[in-house]
C-alpha cells in the first residue's frame, strides 16, 4: 500500500526538476543575456552567443518539460488533483517553446544570415524592422514561459494529499 509519505516524496521531486528549469530560463534570460550584452563590444557576436544559449536552453526545456508533463500525469492517476491544472501550464510551456525553437529562432536566424551576405550586421541592414520585431516576440514567448513555470513552481511547492 502506498502512503501519503510517498506521495510527499513524489511531489517534491516534480518540484526540484520544476524549480531547477525555472532557475536555469531566469538565470539564461535575465542574467546571462544582459551580461553578454554589457561585456561584449561587438553586439552582433552577442547576439549570435545569446541565440545559442536559447537555442540550448529550449532543448533542456523541452526534455525537462516533456519529462515533467508525463509525471504530472502519473501523479494524477494516483489522485493528486491539483496537478490536472499543471498539467496544461506545461502543456502550453511546451507550445511556447516549439514556436519559438522551431518558428522565430529559424526565421532570426535566415534574416541575421540574409544581412551578413549582404555585408552588414542585421540591426544595420534592410533587415532590421523584421529581425526586431521577431526578436520582441521571442522575448515574449520566453518571458511568457518562465512567468508560467514560476507559476508551475509555485503551485508543485504545495503538497497536497490525494484528492487535493
């Protein structure tokens, strides 16, 4: 028979592998980023650093939240309630994640490559306009994403007992 302790133990795991994945998204995007930016002369290299850190962070999200949505499923079934609702704040994390890997980091990536051909850094070019509004949006995209896996965080910090 399992009991409650159990249940303890389980929930304080998702909450480790959550609180570790919110850490690492505020840690690349509001320290790490900035400091490239403020210590590097050349902002296009930073940029192109910055791009792959969030390329290699959305990666290590992807893994972790994929891994954390079938748990959250199997604390579920064993009538942990309040996990349903996480269930769909990783589930949209996962969405967030997939549009910006998948659809704006490419289409940055063809308009920085598109400017460099032309001989120019991309915030200098005919490019710009577009590559700065893709970059404002995928500084939405994952700021959206880590204020729901603080929410996540949050809200896995509360053991509750089965039915809760």
């Amino acid at each position: 028979m399992v009991q409650d302790t159990d249940f303890a133990i389980a929930q304080r795991i998702f909450s480790v592998l959550s609180g570790i994945l919110f850490g690492a998204l505020l840690g690349v995007g509001f320290i790490v980023t900035p400091t490239l930016f403020n210590v590097l002369d050349d902002k296009q290299v930073a940029g192109m650093i910055a791009g792959e850190i969030f390329k290699n962070t959305s990666f290590f999200s992807l893994v972790v939240s994929v891994f954390l949505l079938i748990y959250a499923n199997l604390l579920v079934k064993r009538e942990l309630n309040h996990y349903k609702r996480i269930r769909w704040l990783l589930l949209s994390s996962i969405c967030l994640t997939l549009i910006g890997t998948f659809v704006v980091q490419p289409m940055m990536i063809e308009l920085r490559e598109l400017a460099l051909n032309q001989g120019a850094p991309v915030m200098q070019s005919p490019q710009a306009k577009s590559f700065g509004r893709l970059h404002q949006l995928s500084s939405a995209l994952f700021t959206i994403e880590v204020l729901i896996y603080a929410l996540i965080f949050w809200t896995s910090t509360k053991v509750c007992p089965r039915n809760g």
